[in-house]
C-alpha cells in the first residue's frame, strides 16, 4: 500500500511540476508575456472555491478516489486541450483559448490535492497504518515528483514550448486510471453539516479576536509573495540567453532546472523548524519566513546567470524557509488558538487567506503594477534595458517583503504559550504533507 501511495504521490505533484514554474518562458515566447500573471491569478481564484465544492461531493454521492480519478481525467483532457490549440496555432496563440482550456484545466486540478490526501489517509488507515509516522515519507514523493517534472521539462526543451501542456495532460490521464485502483472511500450522504460549516465560513467568527485578525491579515499580505517568482522567476533567467554575454551560460540555458533547487530546499528547510520553534518560538519562526522573502527577492535582483549565479541560487535555497518556516508555523499558531470544533475550518482559513485571497490579489498586482510596467514584453526594447526592469521589479517585491515583515514585528503579538507535548506531536506530523501542500497550492 506503501508502494502504491507513493506512485499516486509522485504522479499528483509531476503534474503540476510539468508547466507551474515552465510556463512563464513559454507564454514569452508566443507574446503572451503581458498576461502572465492571469495564468497564475486563477489559480488561486479557483481554489477559493473549487476544492471546497468538490469535497462536498465526495464526501456525500462520489467516493473520493473516483473523485479524483474524475477531476484528473477532466483536467487532463482540458491541459491537452490547451497543448494541442498551442501546437496548431504556433506563434498566433490567442490568449482568450489558451486562458479558457487553461482555467477549466486548473479548476478540477486544484481540488485534486486535498482529494488525493484524502485517498491516501483512508487507505492507511484501512490497512492498519498511522497516518502521523506512515503519510510524511510517502507525501515526501510528491515533492520528489515535482522536482523530476521540472528537470523533465527543462532537459527535454519542453520548458518552452506548448509541450509542457501535453506532458502534464497524459500525466494526468495516467492518473485518472490509476486512482480507480486505490481503496473505496465511504461516503456519508445524510451528514448533518451545514453548507456554511462545510464550507469552513463559520472560521471567519475568528476575525473577532484581534490576535486572530492581526493574525489572518498578514497572512493574506504575505501571501501575495507566494506565486511572483514561479510566475516570472524563470521568465527573468531565461530572458539572460538574450544578453551576448549570458548567452551561453548554464543557468540562462537551464532556467527550470535551477529554480528546481527552491523545492528540494523547501524539502530539507521542514526538518529546520522543530529546532527554530523551540529555539525562537512561532512569531520568530514567522518573522524569519517574512524576512526570508526579502532574501528570495533581493537576491533575484542582483543575480544573474554569469558570476552572479550564485545570487540566484542563494535565492533558491532560502525559498525553503521563506515558504516552509510561515506555513508550518502559522499552521501551528492557527492550531494552538483554535478550539477543536474550529479546526479543521480555521487551517482551510489559512489557507484561503495566504494561497487564495493573498496569493491572487499578489500576482495580478505584480503582473499589472510592476512587472509590465518596468518589463517590455512586446521584444521591442533590448534585452539589456528589459534586465534593469527585472531588477527594479525583484527590488519593489523585495521592499514590500521588508515592509511587512517590520510591521509584523511590532504589531503582531504572538499570546505567550510554550510549545508543550501535544504540539511536538502536531509538530512531528506536519512534515512534507503540509509544507508542500502550501507550495504546491
């Protein structure tokens, strides 16, 4: 069962690591440069509301795994879709089909995270397995699945062309299939849970405690940082192989592939925090992670691909803990100030404010306030002048990140409670489960 997990794992995150960090260099390459950040705003659009509605179905008429063998099937035929409209149109893609294909491909995606956990708990759990110490080194290969997507992509050209489409489009039929092999679900069609309750809206009662408001805030304003750099992080290294004296440098030719160091970095920077919790406690931890972001940025700012490579790839390494050291933390906070009955619905408020609200309202600003603005995308202006752009708009990502990590240093005050017994153990459970699951949404 172990074996097969991991095969469902390994697949679910290989989909989406086949075009989410890629898709930028492609969408440059067909003029599409401006609307970048529509690709990656409803992502976070749908997730709003998608994971919550199909959940609701299967956890009522459709058992989970054919659920998700569904949603797979759905977003596979529309990622296809997308590549095969790519193929035929060449360099005169349109970006109302491509958006559209794209957007209905994402929306049964996006759900299908949630819905393979799901899977993986009830068949542990019908084997006789904790899910606590067997799901962390299973979940782990979905990561692994991520990385070998990119490095896939990025060594095979796929990187820039409709390809990359394609391969996450088979992937996921192969999925499809795949899931139907997994243990039945129940269902339980007579739950007396409210629409409000089961969509976690009752959590929102927790915006009355000023903690819990200050709390929820600024994770919505760090959220905005969350999807910038997988929208235009390898756009900008790529865009080095237009400059004579990058041209033909690795990092410029292998845009996917360095920024695959930022998640096997998030993979390693989880087993940081259980010492940094107990050393600095949960603001210090999420300070850190607030900072990090200012590194993440700055560092893009005054890499390149040249003798400033290892800017870039200092960038990467400290995405670990930018993305890992919040999460997992304010994961933890949320779990400390929640009483059972609110739980589960307050960590899906976490998620909606960071991955949902925050992270939509971030790339269309980043797409619309700065990177078209300091970025010509059109090829009209030189390479050389299109690279101060780029360091302009990594440096006002990088001050934003400043700003808000200073504010949350003197407004957030963080209710002093030791992490005790209970929590080392919820600790020792949120391993790669969820540090990447906060990624990869």
């Amino acid at each position: 069962m172990k074996t097969r997990l991991i095969i469902m794992n390994f697949l679910e995150f290989a989909i989406w690591g086949c075009y989410l960090v890629s898709m930028g260099i492609y969408l440059g390459n067909v003029g599409l440069g401006s609307n970048i950040f529509w690709f990656y705003t409803v992502q976070g659009l749908v997730s709003l509301f998608m994971p919550a509605l199909v959940g609701i179905i299967a956890d009522k008429w459709i058992p989970a795994q054919k659920m998700l063998s569904i949603c797979h099937g759905l977003a596979g035929i529309f990622m296809i879709g997308a590549g095969w409209y790519c193929m035929q149109a060449a360099d005169n893609v349109d970006f109302s089909i491509l958006f559209t294909l794209y957007t209905i491909s994402v929306a049964f995606f996006m759900p299908t995270i949630g819905l393979s956990n799901s899977v993986a708990f009830n068949a542990l759990n019908k084997v006789g397995l904790d899910t606590v110490t067997a799901f962390p080194p299973i979940r782990v290969f979905g990561t692994i699945g991520f990385i070998c997507a990119e490095l896939f992509v990025n060594f095979t050209g796929f990187q820039s062309t409709y390809a990359q489409f394609i391969s996450s489009g088979v992937l996921s039929l192969i999925l499809m299939c795949y899931a139907l092999t997994m243990p039945n679900c129940p269902v339980n069609p007579a739950s007396g849970a409210s629409l409000g309750e089961t969509l976690g809206l009752s959590a929102f009662k927790l915006f009355k405690s000023r903690t819990m408001a200050t709390f929820f805030i600024f994770a919505m304003l760090l959220g905005v940082c969350l999807q910038i750099t997988n929208s235009y992080g390898t756009m900008f290294i790529d865009s080095f192989q237009n400059i004579a004296e990058f041209a033909d440098t690795w990092g410029a030719k292998n845009a996917t592939a360095l920024t695959a160091i930022s998640q096997a970095s998030e993979a390693l920077c989880i087993l940081l925090i259980p010492f940094f919790l107990r050393k600095f406690g949960i603001k210090g931890v999420m300070w850190m992670a607030m900072f990090a972001w200012v590194l993440r940025f700055g560092f893009f700012g005054i890499g390149n691909t040249g003798n400033g490579l290892i800017w870039l790839i200092l960038s990467c390494i400290v995405y670990g803990v930018a993305f890992d050291f919040f999460n997992v933390a304010g994961g933890l906070f949320v779990d400390q100030q929640t009483s059972t009955k609110l739980r589960s619905s307050a960590q899906g408020l976490f998620m909606i404010m960071t991955n949902g609200i925050g992270a939509s309202i971030g790339t269309f600003l980043a797409g619309t306030l700065v990177v078209n603005r300091n970025v010509d995308m059109s090829g009209l202006t030189s390479a050389a002048e299109n690279l101060n752009g780029w360091q302009h708009s990594w440096f006002i990502f990088a001050i934003y990140a400043l700003a808000i990590s200073i504010l949350f240093l003197f407004i957030f005050k963080s209710p002093k409670k030791n992490i005790d017994n209970k929590n080392e153990k919820i600790l020792a459970s949120v391993t790669e489960e969820d540090a990447s699951g906060f990624t990869e949404v």
